[in-house]
C-alpha cells in the first residue's frame, strides 16, 4: 500500500520560493486507476516523481507498505523505482539507439536478471501491447502509438507494483489516445496506475478514482480511501538491482554505433597522442635494437681480451702524456734527448703482467659466478697452429694454414707481425675460429648457399656483402696457384706491368671445397727411437696428408647489409670443436706423451734441456745411441745431426708450442663477449670481485690484468644514447597529457548530450554508480578505440619512414613497434580515458533525474 502523509515540495531557488505542494495526504489502493487532474503548475508532475522516488519532498512523509521513507538512503531509492515503480512518460523517453527490445529490457538489466530471461519476459510484454512484430525496429521507425505502447511495455516489465503515467496520452492523435488508455485500463485491474492529466474527460471516462490539485492542494478526491480496506501487508524481499559492467558496455557500445563517423573521429582526435607516443616509442625502439645491434658487432669484433701476458695499457699512454708533459730546463740553443725510449722500457719491464688463465678459467666454469648472464659467449685460444693443407697433392703438398704466402715472396712473417698491415682476416690468418654463439652469427651473417657447420671437421666460407673474396685468401687457401705470386712479385720488381686476372666461381664448385688436416706431431717420425721431422720429405708429406681428417666446406656466409663487422675479413671459419678435437688427438700422440712424461728431458735430443748452445758431438753419445746412429743412412744422419742442432738450445714450453700440446685447461687468451655495454660493466665488476677474493686470500699471482679498450672508446657514445632517451621520454609525458585533457573534454560532451539518458536510467531504477559506470564504460570503448587506431596509424607510417631512412642512411626497421609496447600503449590508453573521464562520469551520476529527463 501506498500512503502519502503530509506532504509539501518547496522549490527554493534564492531569489525566489515556490510551494509545488502543499500539506498533501493521499492513500492508495492495490489495484486502482487513478487519474491526477490539475490544470498546469498545479503540482501534479511533482506528485508523480515524488510517488516515484525521482524527486524528495521537503517535508511529510511517503509510506511504502507501511515503512516510512524518511530515512531512505539513494540505494533503497534505486531499488524502490527498479522493482516498485514503472514510469510513462508523456514523449516516451525511449533510448533513440536501442531497440524496441533493448529499451524494455533495460529495466531487468538492472536486477541483474540473465540474458535470456530478459529476452523471453521482454517478449512476452512485448506480445501483451501488440508489438512483438516490431521489437527489432529502433524508436525512430515506429509511431508515437507504438513508442508510447513500448513506454508501457518498458514499465511492465519488471512486474511493478505501481504504474506512473504522465500525460500519456499528450502527443497522441485521438484513435490512438483510445487504444493506450485501454491498455492502461487494463493493466489497473491488476496494479495501481496513477495517471498525471489535465483532460478532464479522458479521467471521466477511464479512472476508478479522480484526484483534483490545485495551487499544490487537493481540492476533491471522487473515491477516497478508507481504513476499513486496510489489508495485512506481505513485505517481500526484492533483490538487489545491480547493472553489470557488460550491460554498461553494451549500452554505451550502441550508443557510438549510432554516431560511427563521429566516434571514430572522436577516436581518431583521442589517437593522436597515442600515434606520437608509439612513433616516438618505435624510433627509440628501432634505434635501440639498432644499437644493441652495433653494440653487439662491435663488442663481438672487440671483446674483452685477457691474455697470458699483458701489459696495462693505462700505465703505457700515462708514461706518454707525462714524456710530453715533462718541464724542463734546457737552453734553446742546443737540441736535447727527451727519454722516452727509456721510460717506455723501464715501464715494460716493470708493468708486464701475468695472468694465470687457469685459475680463471676455473673460476668462470665454477658456476660460482653469473657471469654467463651477461655474455653472448666466452672464447678460450690456445697456443696451437691448425695444419690445414690442400686435398690435391698431385703438384706437391700446398699448405694452406698456417698461412705461408709471404715465405713464397720471401717477406717472410715480419710485415704481418709489425702489425701496420691488415689482409684479411686480422694479421695473415685466413683460417680462424667461430665464436660458440650461432644465434649472434645469424644476426651478423645471411647464410648464401649451404648451411652452417654442424661437425667438428665441417668449415664455412665467408665473403663480403658483395659476394667477393679477397685474391690474398684465394691465394692462402689455394684456390689460385701460390707459384703464380713469385712471377707477379719479379715483374714488379722489374718495373714491367702486370695484370691481375679476375676468377669467379660458382656455389657448387666452393661448397665441393675439402682441406686436410694433419697433427702437429704427425710431421715426425720415430725410427730407432729417434724423432726425425719430416715435413721436407714430399712422400712422407702426401702420405701424412693423404690420411689427414677431411675438412669440409659445408656453407658459405656473408655480412648481412647493417652488420659493422669487416667485410674484409673473408676466408674459412671453423667451430672451436675443431680445436678440442686438434687438442685431444694431438695428446694422444707417442711423441706427445713422451715429451708430456719427460719434462725434463729434449724429446728431439734425448737430453736434458741446456742453453749452453753445445754442438753435436758423437764422443758424448752412449753406446746405445751410437749403435742406433750406425744404423741410420747419411741422409738420416744429417737430418738428424740437423735436427739435434736446431734443438740443442730448445726449452721444454718451445717443445711444447713446436708439437702443438696445450692443456685445454690453460688457455692463453680468454675473449668475453658481453651482451651490450651495461653487461660489459657487470662483467668488470665479475672480474674485480675474482682479484679482491684472491688479494685477500693472498694468491696474488692469479689477479687478472686487462684493458679496456672499447669502453674507453664508447663511453662517450652512450652519454649521448641516454640523452637522446630522456629527451624522447619528455616527449612522451607531453603527449600523455594532451590526450588526457582531450579525452577528458570529449567525455564531459558525451555526458551533456547524453543527458536525458542519465534521467531515464534513473528513472527506471539506475543507480548513481550504474550512471557512472556507464560512462565508465563510454571511455574505455572510446579510449580502446583510440588506442587500436593509434597503433593501425603507427604501424602504416612506420613503412614509409623505414623506407625513407633506408634510402638515405642505409638501415633498415629503424622505427620498429614492439609488441609488448603496443599492447601497453592500448592499455594506457584505456586506463587515460578511464582516468580522464572518473570527473565527466562522476558529473553525470549527480544528475538531478527529473532535470535531466526535461533535457531536450
């Protein structure tokens, strides 16, 4: 039962005070149509919201079955109007971009009420006003019956107990105005319908029961309530209406579906931040795998590089500087000495350090250490020489490693050790070792023909970017005749002119290319218990190469067009299991074990190591020795006589070096890689907390020494990569917060136009928190939207400026988009439009209902 008790509205509006009602007690029947009639400004409306929670009164009380109103918080308001009360209004107040459908449902969606329950019911009301044929049109394709007929199916639908209408029938043609108001005649048997009008014979003909107002009073009640019909009240417990955040999306989704160029515009303006943000984010990308890149290259060309024996390079360019810096004395009229000669032999006698790489090859395998973490790999060399020779032997034996091309010149080594000359493949080596970290090299290198090594004895051919290799490597590896450079060296020395004849050769006929590989060891021979080398004697040689391990050309590789390696570095790589392999079989040698059982003992000379430099004499030979020497030929015995001399003098290490033993514990280099120059540092770090432990464990024999050369070059380089950083990190933050006051502007519009929305949400039981969350979910679409055309833009500009700086600068994806980043950036896109819109939002849900539903 509804009961109003006293009741007066006061609108206070400063200046002006006007009573709407005035001291007004009305009850009401269960089932009942009653018409309020009232000539304009009689405060009939204002009953009306007041009946249906839209507006408070200002004294008095409203008694909802028997429990009165006055301590009503905005939550019992909301379920009192969503489970109580159906509004129709006068000019329908149908969502323009819902269905017929939706707009009845809506009523349900707030109770929380499952899709296909809201479906069926919304249906079967639909059904109940004539309608069901049309509840897929929007409100636009139908008439003002039909609208007003869906006003009352949107009432119906949550089963209300009472039935507000407000001058339904206003906008109505007659035949029309008939239909509704038996339709509201119909309902009433069952629900108290409370019609607002002025037309005094529509009350006639259709209410049970008429209630005149005026000048805020009740004037004449036709069939007043008396307290005989008082029946006992069942207070039933409603359920709590809630609208999902799905059913908020779906709303606001419609919504902008209805204005699709204008939301996609308006998507488009929310965008631009995120386009400056994600193309300023895909250079700083782009730029930043590029250098990584270059780091990478060149800390893959220049590692850090510990040696057996080194010497401090700091110490060295500090005895320059202060040589130069020397002040002196001397008259200028003589010309004098400065010493730095004997500054710099005096420092190097001095600052020549030894590394004890065994103690650190050990403590770097430990797994004590994370070192590993900042490393695309760590290299150890060894003191050993690969014997590579030509597979062809039929012109005589033509090695190929070692590197003999400037012995046939007769320049010997001397050039390539002074260390101003570069052919190839750093000093004269045409032949070296792959680093163990396949995923690097294929970033430096593009596999033309074959596939990389897979085998210890399987090799790989690298070229330069133009598919060319350097005449000095085909020379070395035999590919041209190494005879042909004396004729070209005697012509120039003559002065005559000579042409240099270009060779190409096809995929098939390099990766047919096969080497051989012989021991160290295999050159000597053991006859009569006496190491003879060998390496003049041609049969020996073809034989020891006939049976040598066949090494493969497997693949051919080149720089790819950004790697900043030297594309002159062409020739044969190999893995490092070639190396331990070299190793492992070398040591398993007769002459290798002897030597490595006899420390002391020459194994060439069958004597203990001297340096007295005594020559061969057949008077201090044993008798054993004697009789062996007896047996041998004069050629033998000259070798061997040769042999003896060439020794005579030679330490155990020399014979060591000479027969290729190394211990693959005690390496004589040690090359880190680092990922980029930030691991470089941790490196160094590694390496400073190692000399700390063994200073204070007092081993300092195995403290590590070592210069950096590349971080003294690149520190300055990335100064100014940071730099640049912070500088596009302020451009971010700019562009962060002009799309948030652009968003935040767009939203504060979406809710002025959406005004009238907030009055009927309201009215059919929306609460202050459903409103906000609709708008809520308004800017997240919005802000989803702009962030997804952000990165569609981002991504279509990025071909042209990739392409644009290919062409002038030669890279390649300099603005390159990561993932990861663009599906932040679409993230805190959302979250800005959330952000920027919680005031616009927070602004709608303190709408004033019956304001907002007079909003046109």
């Amino acid at each position: 039962m509804l009961e109003i008790k006293n009741i007066s509205k006061v609108y206070d509006t400063g200046s002006f005070v006007q009573k709407a009602l005035d001291d007004v007690s009305i009850k009401f029947r269960e089932s009942d149509f009653v018409c309020i009639l009232g000539p304009s400004g009689s405060g009939k409306t204002t009953l009306l919201n007041i009946i249906g929670g839209l507006d408070q009164y200002t004294s008095g009380d409203l008694i909802i079955n028997e429990i009165s109103t006055k301590q009503y918080k905005d939550k019992d308001w909301d379920k009192y109007r969503n489970h109580s009360i159906g509004f129709v209004f006068q000019n329908y107040n149908l969502i323009p971009h819902q269905s017929c459908l939706s707009n009845v449902e809506l009523a349900l969606t707030l109770s929380g009420v499952s899709k296909d329950e809201r479906r069926k019911k919304a249906r079967e009301v639909l059904k109940k006003v004539g309608l069901e044929e049309h509840m897929h049109k929007k409100p636009n394709q139908m008439s003002g019956g039909q609208m007003q007929r869906i006003a009352i199916a949107r009432a119906l639908i949550n089963d209300p107990d009472i039935l507000l209408a407000d001058e339904p029938t206003g906008a109505l043609d007659s035949e029309t105005s008939v239909q509704i108001m038996d339709l509201l005649k119909e309902i009433a048997k069952e629900k108290l319908v409370i019609m607002v009008t002025h037309n005094g014979e529509i009350a006639d003909r259709y209410a049970t029961r008429t209630i005149k107002l005026l000048d805020g009073k009740v004037i004449d009640d036709t069939k007043p309530f008396r307290n005989e019909e008082i029946k006992e009240i069942k207070q039933e417990q409603k359920k709590k209406k809630s609208m999902s955040f799905k059913t908020a999306i779906s709303l606001s989704l419609n919504n902008l579906l209805t204005k699709k160029t204008r939301t996609i515009l308006t998507s488009f303006a929310g965008s631009i931040g995120i386009i400056g943000i994600a193309l300023i984010l895909s250079l700083s990308n782009g730029v930043q795998n590029y250098i990584n890149k270059v780091e990478k290259d060149t800390l893959s060309s220049y590692p850090i590089t510990i040696e057996e024996t080194t010497m401090d390079a700091g110490a060295m360019i500090s005895v320059l500087t202060e040589s130069n810096n020397r002040s002196s004395n001397t008259k200028q009229d003589k010309i004098y000495s400065n010493d730095l000669m004997g500054d710099m032999i005096n420092m190097m006698a001095t600052k020549l350090e030894h590394n004890n790489l065994k103690e650190f090859k050990k403590f770097l395998e430990s797994g004590k250490t994370n070192i590993k973490d900042y490393t695309t790999t760590i290299q150890y060399s060894y003191d050993l020489n690969l014997q590579i020779y030509k597979t062809d032997t039929s012109d005589g034996v033509v090695q190929v490693n070692p590197n003999q091309i400037f012995d046939i010149l007769g320049l010997g080594n001397s050039m390539m050790q002074s260390g101003n000359m570069s052919f190839g493949m750093g000093a004269n080596n045409v032949w070296r070792e792959l680093i163990d970290n396949r995923e690097l090299l294929k970033t430096q290198y593009d596999v033309i023909a074959g596939n990389w090594p897979n085998n210890y004895n399987e090799v790989i051919l690298i070229v330069n970017e133009n598919n060319e290799i350097t005449d000095y490597a085909l020379y070395s590896l035999g590919l041209k005749n190494q005879n042909d450079l004396k004729n070209v060296m005697r012509d120039i020395m003559e002065g005559k002119e000579f042409k240099v004849e270009s060779t190409s050769y096809t995929y098939e006929e390099l990766l047919n290319l096969t080497f051989k590989l012989i021991l160290n060891t295999s050159i000597y021979e053991n006859k009569n218990g006496i190491w003879t080398d060998k390496s003049e004697d041609q049969e020996y040689m073809k034989n020891i190469v006939k049976n040598g391990v066949d090494i493969k050309v497997v693949g051919i590789i080149k720089p790819n067009g950004e790697a900043l390696i030297n594309s002159n570095n062409t020739g044969i790589a190999y893995t490092s299991d070639l190396t331990k392999y070299m190793i492992n079989e070398i040591n398993k040698t007769d002459i290798a074990k002897e030597q490595l059982s006899n420390k002391d003992i020459n194994v060439f000379t069958k004597k203990p190591f001297q340096t007295d430099g005594k020559q061969f004499d057949m008077n201090n030979l044993s008798k054993e020795e004697q009789l062996a020497l007896s047996k041998l030929s004069q050629e033998e015995l000259a070798a061997l006589i040769s042999n003896y001399t060439n020794n005579i003098n030679a330490t155990y290490e020399d014979n060591l070096k000479r027969l290729g033993i190394v211990d693959i514990n005690m390496p004589n280099s040690i090359n880190i890689y680092p990922k980029n120059f930030e691991a470089k540092e941790s490196i160094a770090s590694i390496i400073s907390d190692y000399n700390n432990l063994q200073k204070k464990n007092k081993k300092d024999e195995n403290v590590i020494t070592y210069t950096d050369y590349i971080g003294l070059m690149m520190k300055s380089v990335t100064n100014v990569i940071n730099v640049i950083s912070y500088i596009l990190i302020a451009f971010v933050a700019i562009s962060l917060v002009v799309s948030s006051i652009m968003i935040g502007i767009i939203t504060y519009i979406s809710v002025l136009e959406r005004t009238k929305e907030i009055g009927i949400l309201r009215a059919v039981g929306a609460s202050k928190k459903d409103i906000s969350r609709v708008f809520n979910a308004e800017t997240m679409i919005v802000g989803f939207t702009a962030g997804i055309i952000g990165i569609l833009v981002t991504l279509i500009l990025n071909i042209p400026i990739n392409i644009i700086i290919k062409h002038i600068v030669d890279i390649s994806n300099i603005t390159s988009l990561p993932i990861l980043g663009a599906v932040l950036l679409i993230v805190i896109s959302v979250i800005l439009t959330v952000i920027a819109g919680l005031i616009p939002s927070k602004i709608a849900s303190k709408k004033d209902p019956v304001e907002a539903l007079r909003t046109e």
